[in-house]
C-alpha cells in the first residue's frame, strides 16, 4: 500500500499544490488527507467531473503550475468533453493530473457493485481513446510520478494515475462537519414510503446509499419492490428518469428520492423540470451536505439554498423540513396538482450492517416495467 502523506508529499514537492474533483470510495483515504492538509481554497468538491477539469484549467492558466483531478472511473463520461475539447493538446493543450478510481476492475479479487462492470472493463479503452497516456498506480508510484511530471513539461496536455483498490493505506478524515440534524437518511425513506398510501405510486431513487436503504426498508416492511427503479449508477440522472416516466404516466403519482450531492452534479435538470411543470412528480432531496457513499466527503450543499433554486427553476411548492415531525406532516398534507420539491435535512452515516441489492439491475427493470404496464 501506498502512504497517503508520502504520495501527498511528493505531489507537493512537484509543485502541485492545487486539487479538485468528485471524491471516489477507491480515493477516499487520499481525499481525506488532502481534505484535512490541502487547504479550503486548494482542495475544492466540484458539481461534477467535467466542472474540475475546467477549474483546473482555469488554475493552470492562471499559475502555471500542475493540478490534480480526482475521479471515480465512472465520472470519466462527465470529463470527456472539456479533456478533449479543452485541455487535449490539440485545442488549448493544458496539463493536469488525473486521478482515477479503477472500479470494475477486470479479473480483480474481489466483487463490485454491477453499475461498474463495463466501465471499469473500458477504463483504460477510454484514456487510450482519447490519447492520455497512464499508469496503474503502484509502489513504484515515486518513478510513476517523476514519468509524469516529465510527460506534463515536454507535452502540456493531461496524464492519467488509475487507481486499484487497497492502493492507498488507512487515513481517516480529521476535520469533518458537525451535522447537528438527528434526522437519519435511512429514516427519511423510511417515513416517505410509509406516508405515501397510493399502492399505484412509482419510485425513483439515487445512486448510492438511498437505493440500498430503499431496497432494505422494503424488505424488512415486507413491501413488494417492483413499484421502485434504483438507479444504482448513473449518478446525477435519477430526476430526469423520474421526469420522463412522469411525463408518460401524468395519472401516476411520481416520486424521485435524490441526494444532494447527485441533485447538484446536474443542477440545470431541476430548470428542464420546472419549465414542464409536472403536477405528479414530488423530488424529495435528501440533504446530509456530503457525499456519503465514497466517504462523507462534503458537498456545498450546507451552504446554498435548494428550495430557492428549485422555485426559482419553476417548482410550484418547496418545502425544507429537518425532523420527523416536519416530514410527516409535509407528506400528509401534500397537495396532488402541483409540482413539489421537499429538501429533507440529515446526518451523515448509514448503519455498519446495510445490505445491497439482491436482484440485477435487469431484474429490476423487468419487475418495474411490469408493474408500470400492469397498474395503469
């Protein structure tokens, strides 16, 4: 394994001082000491993946000097476009650091969760396609890393560092937010399920942590799953999948169970959303200001308003509830005719024994398109 202040250091002692991206489960331990030792201003959690290639851009054109992006394999589709628009060396050739978790890994010991299967078969395809030399990262990451500096000087254009798990050791996050909400993730779908009485009802949950929860609340309430699409990947996606059923099924009450981290990945579908107007769709943002999943990593989710942005956006009712009180009442007195947002304030944290998933996500399709025929 390697020490994460050691790699840290290097990096620093080559002058890359500048890091931004999408935090990855297979990164967490680098995240989280680049978190606590980086700096506010030098370590920032982009929207998305693509949004941090042009922040480095931007960094670079202004210092000169080599930033470093951090990514899941996953959010390689978020960069495509400004890595070959922008930085390729054939338009404004602009050199960063790429750091990519290897999800998916091909022949790997060990199982991952399906939404990465393909992509980590295509992750190294990807970077070869787009002409970004690369390294597996490995012990011999000083060597690695001096080959790298070398490419980013005489080429000025984007190398990439793929990520395998247990590549870095141990480092827990230090200086992480205090949540002062008592209100559980888990207990926020809990209460959502159990106040929604219409059995014709169609949910739509978010990547991570949520389907997980959504899966497990309705085994252990022995509801049945087929009124429920997990969007296990795809991260950002699950409101406009909820808007196109909508659109498809208006005599059919809607609900898209979203994350803070995904609603602001793709912010502008709350204005595609609004400017439709469904009146069957209820978007419930669950808001613990991190990305949960890959190692509470914050987001900047504490610090703007989402009920202003979503009425700004054309949503006819927001409401921002933070306790069960609160939550219950909303959802019991939610008016069916009017598009409605609900930002539901948590804490950060699931319990230790959370299951996946059971069936594939083929299963899950199948089952959901059956029941959305069926229950007309």
């Amino acid at each position: 394994m390697i020490n994460v202040k050691d790699f840290f250091d290097t990096l620093i002692s080559n002058k890359t001082d500048f890091f931004c991206g999408i935090p990855d489960s297979l990164l967490k331990s680098f995240c989280a000491y680049v978190s606590d030792h980086a700096g506010g201003a030098n370590n920032i959690i982009t929207a998305n993946e693509g949004s941090a290639v042009a922040l480095a851009s931007g960094y670079h054109l202004a210092t000169s000097k080599f930033p470093l992006i951090y990514m899941q394999n996953s959010g390689l589709g978020n960069a495509i476009n400004p890595l070959l628009s922008l930085a390729d060396e054939m338009v404004y050739s602009i050199p960063m650091i790429l750091l990519i978790g290897w999800r998916g890994e091909p022949n790997a010991n060990f199982k991952d969760e399906p939404q990465h299967a393909k992509q980590g078969i295509v992750t190294c395809d990807l970077l070869d396609a787009m002409k970004i030399p690369y390294a597996v990262l490995n012990q011999d990451y000083k060597n690695q890393l001096r080959q790298c500096y070398e490419y980013l000087q005489k080429n000025s254009s984007p190398f990439a560092l793929v990520v395998q798990k247990g590549t870095f050791d141990n480092y827990q996050l230090q200086n992480s937010k205090i949540q002062n909400f008592n209100l559980s993730r888990e207990k926020a779908i809990e209460i959502c399920i159990n106040n929604i009485k219409d059995k014709k009802a169609i949910f739509i949950s978010t990547t991570g942590m949520a389907s997980r929860e959504l899966f497990e609340l309705r085994k252990h309430f022995k509801m049945p799953h087929h009124s429920d699409f997990l969007t296990v990947g795809s991260m950002g996606h699950s409101s406009q999948i909820a808007l196109g059923i909508a659109l498809n099924k208006p005599n059919r009450k809607i609900i898209c169970i979203d994350g803070d981290g995904a609603a602001i990945m793709h912010l502008g579908s709350l204005a595609t959303i609004g400017s439709l107007k469904p009146a069957n769709l209820l978007h419930i943002v669950i808001n613990n200001a991190a990305h949960d999943s890959v190692g509470s990593q914050p987001t900047c989710a504490d610090k703007i308003d989402l009920c202003a942005i979503a009425k700004a956006c054309g949503y006819e009712n927001c409401v921002c509830v933070d306790n069960e009180n609160d939550l219950n009442k909303t959802l019991q007195n939610l008016q069916d005719n009017k598009l409605t947002f609900i930002e539901i304030k948590t804490k950060i944290g699931n319990r230790s024994n959370l299951g996946r998933p059971t069936t594939t996500p083929q299963e899950n399709k199948a089952a959901f398109m059956q029941f959305l025929k069926e229950q007309q």
